[in-house]
C-alpha cells in the first residue's frame, strides 16, 4: 500500500526551533557568510539541537566555501582542512588522542590559513576530557549553551510540525505528548510522525487513543 507521507525536511537553520537561541543562531548565519578565522563551540545535552544546528550550518556555508563535517568518533590524525575551510566537529568529548593532536594543531594553524571552527560537545569545556592545551583552546573560542525550550515553545513546534505534515489532531495530542511523552524535541518530533504514519496505515485520525496505543507499545518494547 502506497501511503502519502511526506519525507523528513533536511535540517536548516530556518526550521530549528529557536526559542532564547536567538543571539547564537544569529552568529552561526554569520558564520556561514564570513570567510575569515572565527571558533565557536556549542555545548547542551543530548536532544539540544546541536547536530541540527552543525548539519545546518554546514549545508549553507557549503555555497561560499569548503566544509568539513565530523563526528568526532570517527576522526582520525589527519583532519580534512584546506585553506578557508570550516571545520565542523560533533561530539568531540570523544576524539581520540589522535584526533586531540590533530585538532590542536587545526588551532594553531588557524589564523594563519583562515581556518573557521564550529566545534559542538556535550559539557562546558571546562568539563571536557580532553588533553589540556585543547581544553584551554576550545575555552577561548565563542562558547554557548543551547538553551532548551520552554513547554509553550515545545508545543508551539508539534503544532507547527502537525501543520506541515498535513495533521488534523484532536486538540489534547500535543498536552498529552508533552506530559507523557520524553522531553526533548527530537523524540517528541518522532512520536508525533509515528502517529501520523500510524493513522495512515490504519485509517484511523489522530487521535488520543491512537497516540496512547502508540506510547504504550513504545513503552512494552523498551522494557523488553
């Protein structure tokens, strides 16, 4: 059966939920544009926004200069650079102590290749277990919490997010979801699709009793 689902919208900075990220999604529209050396990094806890913000600024910075995106498990002691490039890291609480060199080096080299930054972590930099001459570079870059959304704000996007899916809910989906569901938007965003792919596939609206159905299973499959 062909159903009409609409494909997940790739990440940009113009569909991530800003709330008080205004001055830091702002920087990071600077970021893409400029072409000279600047280091920012970006710390919040998992289900922040940061890989949203990092694939964002990627894909846009990619029109006007070289990009190299990483996770950070996966870099090595060579790091993609070229002459203004930005270099994207997530995750980097995980580099390797090969990965550390390398990227303290990227550091050094920096200013003088017109190098740019945007490096993302879990922690503040003071936390991080890294190496401490790339804890104290990292600690002189532009730092930001990402600041998480308030509960009107996380309601806000599911409602905007039914909209653009072509959702029609009962009006008490989005509470329910909030008070019941996990708190971070991205899983949030993920029941609601999968009440929506459920409703197709059933024939069924939107509804509370479809949604408990939905977050019942989900919960019998986790305890598994």
């Amino acid at each position: 059966m062909l159903l009409d689902l609409k494909p997940e919208q790739p990440p940009t900075l113009d569909n991530f939920v800003v709330g008080a990220n205004g001055e830091l999604l702002q920087r990071l529209r600077d970021l893409c544009e400029r072409h000279s050396f600047e280091a920012l990094y970006v710390w919040g806890p998992t289900g922040g926004g940061k890989s949203h913000l990092l694939a964002a600024v990627a894909a846009q910075a990619a029109n006007h200069r070289p990009v190299a995106l990483l996770n950070a498990a996966d870099a090595g002691s060579e790091l993609p650079l070229s002459p203004g490039c930005l270099l994207v890291i997530d995750g980097i609480e995980v580099l390797n102590a090969e990965a550390q060199v390398a990227l303290f080096r990227a550091f050094n080299a920096a200013r003088f290749t017109g190098l740019a930054m945007l490096l993302a972590g879990s922690r503040p930099p003071l936390q991080l277990d890294l190496r401490e001459d790339l804890r104290t570079r990292i600690g002189q870059t532009l730092i930001y919490e990402i600041q998480a959304l308030s509960d009107e704000e996380k309601a806000a996007a599911l409602r905007r997010h039914a909209i653009e899916r072509g959702m029609l809910m009962d009006p008490g989906v989005v509470q329910y979801l909030l008070r019941h569901g996990r708190r971070d938007l991205p899983s949030l965003m993920a029941m609601l699709g999968s009440l929506d792919r459920a409703s197709l596939e059933q024939k069924r609206p939107p509804t509370l009793p479809l949604l408990r159905e939905l977050m019942q299973t989900s919960f019998d499959l986790d305890k598994e």
